[in-house]
C-alpha cells in the first residue's frame, strides 16, 4: 500500500466568487503520519510563500487577500 498526498491551493477571493484551484498529487508515501506530516510542512511553506510573494506586490499582510487556502489529504491506494 502506498499513501498519496493531494494539495489544492486556491487564491483568496470575495465571498459567492470561485476560483479554480491549483491541485498538486505527491506519491510514495509508506505510512499515514508521514503524509500528513508532509502535508502540513508544504502547507505552511506555501503560505509563507504565497505571502512573500503577496506582499511584493504591495499586498498588505494582514488582509484576508494575503494568505491561500490550502487542503490536504492522504489518500491510500493499493497498486
């Protein structure tokens, strides 16, 4: 068995607007813990990222536009 990490990151918008979502598959992972662990450090590297970039466009941190939304999950699939 092997466990998959998916991603999705999406911009944040004004509430009733849909944006397309960025997904991301990351294979090869042996257990649970070790995707979700590797779940949360991209999430959190993509938000530091994503607000550095943010922020060189002259985005202020603090809004709600500063930071993505990102979801994670562990999938298991058996090849």
């Amino acid at each position: 068995m092997e466990w998959v990490l998916l991603l999705t990151m999406a911009l944040s918008s004004p509430p009733g607007e849909v944006r397309d979502v960025a997904p991301v598959v990351l294979p090869g992972f042996t257990t649970v813990e070790a995707c979700n662990l590797a779940g949360k450090q991209i999430a959190d590297r993509f938000v530091a990222l994503a607000g550095k970039t943010r922020q060189q466009q002259g985005i202020a941190g603090n809004s709600a536009t500063s930071i993505p939304m990102i979801n994670t999950e562990c999938v298991a699939l058996r090849k």
